[in-house]
C-alpha cells in the first residue's frame, strides 16, 4: 500500500533532496464509462498553529475518515535540520521522528525499528505502524485506494527509547517546532469511488433470505433463518474485457460468513451465448475490506464463474468487490461482453452463538466504568454468568461451549465480544486467566470480528507461543496456572476474543478457571516505577495514557531499569556530598567577617543538598519545587556576590546593588531556571556589577586618576596623561588582588562552564558534581584573590592644607 510523497530536505540553503514516492493503480471505471475527474467536497479542514517540541516530548494528531471519503492532504512544514546520512549514527533518543498508524495512537518505543532503511525507503504504506525520520516539509496526498476509512493518527515524537519515559534531573537538547495543515475530501456523488472520483460503485442492499442454497447442508434451522441476501438494485451487469464493475457492502455486527456468487452468466450478443462459451470466461472477484480492490491489492480472491467466494468471520465495516471480466478475447468478437448477476449471502448467527456453523456460545460483555482520575477505565463482564458487578473477574466454566465443530474434541471454542468506546483507543487491554491448576484454554484476539485459528491479531498459547511479532503484545506473566497479557493502543470499536478449549479429555482434573477483561490506562500500573498520566491529542478528541517513570526506569510501561541501584547510589553521593565544597568559600568569608557572603554561600550548599537529595528520590525536606527555586537562586546569588566582594565600595551601594541582583536572580529561577542561558546570564551580572562598583569607587575615591574633561592641545600631553592614569589603574589592580588566586578562580570558572555544558540526560550526575565543586572552588580562588587594603588607600593623600587644619585643631595651652 503505497501513497505519494513529497520531501523536501535542504541542509545549508545548499543541496535540495528531492524524493518522490508513487505508485500507480488501476484506472477502475465502471459501465458508465466516466469522462473526467468527478466532483469532490470538503468533509474537514484543520490548520495546527506552531507546536513546540521539547526533547523527549510528543504530539498525536488524530485524523477521522467517513466512509466515504476521497483524498487525505497533509502538510506540515518544520524547522528540523536533520542530515539523513547522519542517521544511522544519530541517538534514536535525539532524533525527531513521525510515525502514523490505523486505529490508535502510535507508540515507536514498542517498535525495533531501523531510521537509516526507513529514511532510504521512504514511506511505503500504512498497513501497520511506520515510523520515518522526521523533515523539513512533508506533503502528502492520499487516496481512498490507498487507505482505509477509519481513523487515523499522526505521531510527532522529539526522541524515542526507554529514557523518553524516564524522570529526569534536567532536559536538554535540541527543541524543533512544526505547523499542520490536514483536509479530508469527499466525493460529491455517494455512488463514486477512486483516485478521482470516477468510479461506479454499486451499493448492495440486503433483505432476510429463507432459502440459501449453499447452506442447505446445514441441519440448524436456526441458522438458515439468520441467512441474508444482498444484492444490487440493478439485476444485471455487463462488462467487457478488464473492465471491472465495483459494489460495496456494508456489515454492521459480527457475522459467521460472506459468499459472493454470480448466476445467469452470459454473453451480450446471441451469436455467442452458449453454455460452454460461457463457461470458458473467468469473472475474477478481488474482495478488500475497507478500501478499493485492485489487480494487485485485494484482501481476497476467487473466478466466481468457477467457485463462489467465501469468507469466513468477516471484518466489520464497509467491503469493496471489484468483479473484472477475463478471456473474452477467446470469443473473437472485439465488441463481446459478458452479463450477470451477482448475488452475496450473510451468515449472521443467533443471538448467543458463533463460531464455525453457529454452535459455540458468544457472549457480549457489558462495560463497567471505573470511577477514578482517569478517564475510560472501565471492566467487562458477561451479561449473564454469575459474576459479581464489583469485581473484574467472573468464572469461566459456566460459560464455556459445550458442543465442538465436526467432533473434534480440541476444536471447542467460546467467544466474548466487547466494545471499545470512541476516544479510548488511547487505553490498553487488560486479559487475565488464573486457575488452581494448569489451564487449558487458548486466547485469540481480533478486531472487528471473532478470531479463528487462522484469523487472529494477537494469540497467546503459552510462554514459548505467543504474539511475540507484535509491538502492541506486552505479556507480562505466563505460568502453567496463569496468564497476564496487555493489548498496547488498543483500536476503539468491536473486539473478539475467543477461548480455544484444549485437552478436553483431562476435563475431570480441571479446577475453577477465572478470567477478567478491562481496560486500563496504563500496563501494570507503570510497574510500580512511575506514575500513570493521560493527555489529550491535537484535536482534543482522544485521551491518551503514559507513564511517567522514576529516575532509574524508563520504557512505555517503566519495566526496563536504566539505572540500577548500585549507581543510583552513586549517582546521589556524587549529587549531594560535592555540595560540601561550599565550605571553601563559607569558611574564607567567614573568616574575613564577610557575614552575608559566609550565609549566602553556606545557604547555597545547604539547599543545594537538599534539592538533589529529593531529586533522586533519597529525602524531600520541602516540596519539589520549593527546593529547585532555592536552589537556583541561591546559586546565583553566590555567584554574583562573588564579583561583588572583589569591590570596595560602601555599603549603602553594595545593598543598592546587592537588591538589584536578588529581584533578577529571583525571576532567573522562577522562570526555567534549568536554561543553559541561565550560567551566561549570571556570570554578565555579576561581571556588571563588579563593573559598576569599580565605577562608584573611581568616581567618588579617584577622582584625580580620571582622565580630564579637556583635554590639553598638545596631543603628546594627552597621550601621556592616557597612558600614566592607565599605569596608575594596572598598578592599583595589582595592588588590590593576587594575580595568582584571580588566575586560579577564571580557571575554575571556565571549568564549571564547560561542565554545565557537557550536561546531558546521561551524564547529569558526574557533570553537575564536578559543577558543584568548580563553581565553589572558583568563587573561593576569587575571594582569596583580594588582598589586604591599606587603610591610607582608602583616604585622600595628605596635603599641607590637611596639615595646617589638623594642627589648628589641637587645644591651645594656656
């Protein structure tokens, strides 16, 4: 199943990609040849603003197609730059990647999946979940001879892996934004089909049927009467050679069988009509549910001028037939064509029964909702069986058929059927079978009718036999005496399960057997490692459920341990005890009786022991957020009054300044204060401030080193007066700090910015330790770079009218 694809991918406004995927189907026309496109509407229109994803984060869009739909148009235009040679090196959990599936959310964690052939095939078909690196511009166009109605979702995923889940210290990388333009059109003539619209399409009305002779063998009188006919309004069609002629159906419950079968063949001119000429034409029937059948893309195929064409456990939903006219060439008349007509047949078993000629029990099972946060829990029970209605499990015994196919002892089947609301495809099925002894039963499941041995989505038979191909077939236990199984997404409509009953002749040995059906929101309550949210898609209209994990386990269902606990505990000393390094610059503050730079840095290294304490999990002393603020703030005060300390001025503008700095700090940690912008923003500030206070020192303690507002008009005086007040700064700097200590502290400095960038998802843990120490080691290299003032510095330098004013202040004698 194919679909035209356009994308365009241009890295550095150099080479344009240009990759065009087709495929060419048949030119289905009907008797009515049609002459050009037929007419189309607009059953739906949506424009998606610009959404922003983070890394690690996901958008779905859901996407509804009537029945009688024509194109699906996509367009959606990014800002991603993704270099698909590059792929196959690229880390899946930093790579931008769009997956669409049929009838519920995708979930790429689930998938072993290849980006690189992905990315060199292009996108081939949507039969089943296919996940494609994601583009700059995707545009495509699909027609309903490619797709089936239904609904659809598009899954936009910045990342994938088990660490997409996992609860992280901190999130950073690359972020990409996109817009969505999605229109659904219809044709404007109900009876038109195909790529243009230009296809007949003859619907097949059904009526009860008391004689059916190709279930005649059939003894149940009950059956016969639940047998119905279908055909057309028109008695008769003609067609010539490859020509097809299209019919639709429409099957609205769960039925047993379908047969398609032609009668009255013949051929459209007299000379010809014989019964053995007749014979010798071959009427292929190509049968697709869904979609429009081709030569090449059918679900089923039969010469219904040989055999008719039976389908056993029909989907439900719409069915297309396409009846093509073969080997008129034989009759040597280039204008011959054949005449029929066809007529289909619909098994429908009794209200109770289904299964292979209606005799084992079916049972629909009634929905009861879950009162809790989350919304479409709910559990199934039989109408009829026993079970109590505040309990999930009900016993099976009770229920089970009685009576087996043809005599065969292990061909014993029992069918329960079930209903998924619309807006629930974002839950999971829930099947579980426990026993006091080993348990002998089979479990088939398919959507949209009841399962077969032939005919099934997922099946579980025991630990070695299972739906292991399935993405979406989580089995999380599997003993002799109990099976625990998930159905991941699960499609919203008609679901059948069906219970296979083996080993019949150990029956006696067999205990009670009890079984429940739900639906959860989340696989095993996120393993107990997470905790269990839901969202809604683009449109609002499906909810769908998560996991969001703990620090040390990731995955859809928070099963697979990421960190183990070894390194958990490593991870937290690394985290908690490199806070000590704080005591460097608290004790050498101290210790200059600097008393607000001693309580900011030690307030600093305390809170930031006590954030990272709760971020792993070990304590929370105050809430989350609480501590991640203090945190923060106090880590860019001490930073910022570092450079303040390095400044001799008063203390009136050292509080002027110092009050400035907490209202900026502060909306730096209220307002994402994980932004790797942040440590650039501070070390400004903070440099600014020193700036400024070296400003306030010079102009109100230095005037006589400030250049002149006029400057001489010897330009060799002013040179020299430049460089002498320069000489003079250089040596009053020299003077004020060590140069030593100063080189010490820009090192450490540098260290810590490098390490603040080298974080990642990963490697937070060592990278922010070794942050702590540095960011602490440099704030005490530039505080001991201060040197010990002279108290005369801070004092204008003496003069003769100083003199002459301190004498005249001495008492005078006598």
């Amino acid at each position: 199943m194919a679909f035209n694809l356009i994308l365009w991918y241009q890295p550095n406004l150099v080479l344009i990609v240009f990759v065009l995927f087709s495929c060419s189907f048949c030119v289905f026309s009907s008797t009515d040849e049609a002459g050009g496109s037929g007419e189309t509407f607009t059953v739906s229109s949506f424009s998606y603003p610009e959404t922003r994803l983070r890394p690690f984060d996901l958008r779905y869009i859901r996407v509804d197609l009537p029945p009688w739909f024509s194109v699906l148009s996509i367009a959606l235009n990014s800002n991603v730059d993704l270099d698909i040679s590059r792929i196959e090196t690229a880390s899946q959990s930093m790579l931008p990647i769009i997956c669409f599936r049929d009838g519920s959310p995708p979930l790429p964690d689930a998938l072993n999946i290849s980006m690189t052939n992905s990315a060199i095939s292009g996108i081939n078909g949507l039969d089943v979940e296919q996940c494609f690196p994601m583009q700059k511009n995707i545009t495509m166009t699909l027609t309903n001879n490619q797709i089936s109605p239904g609904v659809w979702y598009i899954g936009l995923f910045n990342g994938i892996g088990p660490t997409r889940t996992q609860s992280k210290m901190i999130i950073r990388g690359p972020a990409y934004s996109f817009i969505a333009n999605i229109s659904v059109e219809a044709c404007a003539n109900s009876m038109m089909r195909g790529n243009f619209c230009n296809s007949t399409v003859y619907p097949l009305s059904c009526t009860s049927s008391g004689n059916y002779n190709a279930l005649a063998v059939m003894a149940n009188t009950a059956v016969m009467e639940n047998v119905v006919t279908c055909r057309s309004s028109f008695k008769m069609f003609c067609g010539h050679e490859g020509v097809p002629n299209f019919f639709s159906l429409d099957i609205m419950n769960v039925a047993e069988e379908l047969t398609f079968t032609v009668k009255d063949v013949r051929f459209n001119t007299t000379s010809l009509n014989s019964s053995s000429a007749a014979n010798d034409v071959h009427l292929m029937c190509f049968v697709r549910h869904g979609a429009m059948p081709s030569a090449t893309l059918y679900d089923y195929t039969s010469d219904l001028n040989k055999v008719p064409l039976v389908i056993h456990s029909p989907l439900i939903g719409r069915w297309y037939i396409s009846i093509v006219p073969v080997n008129l060439t034989t009759t040597r008349d280039s204008n011959a064509g054949v005449c029929y007509s066809m007529v289909s047949h619909l098994l429908q078993c009794p209200f109770g029964k289904g299964g292979p000629n209606c005799t084992m029990n079916s049972y629909m099972l009634q929905t009861f909702v879950r009162r809790g946060p989350t919304p479409f829990e709910s559990y199934y029970l039989p109408v009829s069986g026993g079970a109590s209605h505040d309990s999930a499990n009900f016993p099976l015994e009770p229920l089970l058929s009685n009576s087996s196919y043809n005599g065969q002892p292990d061909n014993i089947w029992t069918f329960f059927l079930l209903d998924i609301p619309r807006g629930g495809a974002g839950g999971n099925i829930h099947v579980q079978l426990s026993s006091d002894v080993k348990i002998n039963y089979e479990i088939y499941a398919r959507f949209g009718g009841l399962p077969s041995l032939v005919s099934w989505d997922y099946y579980y038979v025991n630990k070695t036999r299972r739906s292991d191909s399935s993405m979406f077939f989580k089995l999380y236990d599997s003993r002799d005496d109990k099976a625990d199984f998930y159905i991941m997404y699960a499609r919203e409509g008609t679901w059948g399960f069906g219970l296979r009953h083996v080993n019949t002749s150990n029956d006696s040995l067999k205990g009670p057997t009890i079984m429940s059906i739900s639906l959860e929101r989340c696989p095993k309550h996120c393993s107990s490692h997470g905790e269990c949210k839901f969202s809604f898609d683009a449109s609002g209209l499906t909810s769908y459920s998560f996991c969001s994990c703990d620090r040390n386990h990731g995955g859809f269902d928070c099963s697979i341990e990421i960190v183990t606990h070894q390194g958990h505990v490593r991870q937290s000393i690394f985290l908690i005890v490199s806070n000590a390094a704080a005591i460097l610059p608290a004790y050498w503050a101290l210790r200059k009786k600097a008393l607000a730079e001693w309580v900011l840095f030690t307030s600093s290294g305390i809170s930031s022991g006590l954030y990272h304490a709760c971020d792993v999990g070990t304590w929370c002393a105050l809430s989350y957020n609480v501590l991640q603020f203090m945190d923060f703030w106090l880590s860019f005060m001490a930073v910022i009054s570092t450079f303040l300390y390095l400044a001799t001025i008063d203390e009136v503008f050292k509080r002027a300044i110092h009050t400035v700095i907490a209202i900026l700090t502060a909306l730096l940690a209220a307002t994402k204060a994980t932004r790797s912008s942040n440590i650039l923003l501070v070390i400004v500030i903070g440099a600014l401030g020193l700036l400024i206070g070296w400003l306030i020192e010079i102009s109100t303690k230095y005037r006589s080193l400030s250049i002149p507002v006029r400057f001489p008009l010897n330009l060799h005086l002013s040179f020299q007066t430049i460089k002498t007040w320069i000489i003079s700064l250089v040596r009053t700097l020299l003077r004020r700090y060590n140069l030593a200590y100063a080189m010490a502290g820009f090192a450490a400095l540098a260290m810590a910015a490098v390490s603040w960038t080298l974080e990642t998802s990963e490697n937070y843990w060592f990278w922010h330790s070794f942050w702590h120490i540095t960011i602490y080691t440099s704030s005490f290299f530039f505080l001991c770079s201060k040197a010990n003032i002279v108290d005369s510095e801070n004092h204008l330098p003496a003069n003769g009218n100083y003199e002459l004013t301190h004498q005249n202040s001495l008492p005078r004698s006598g």
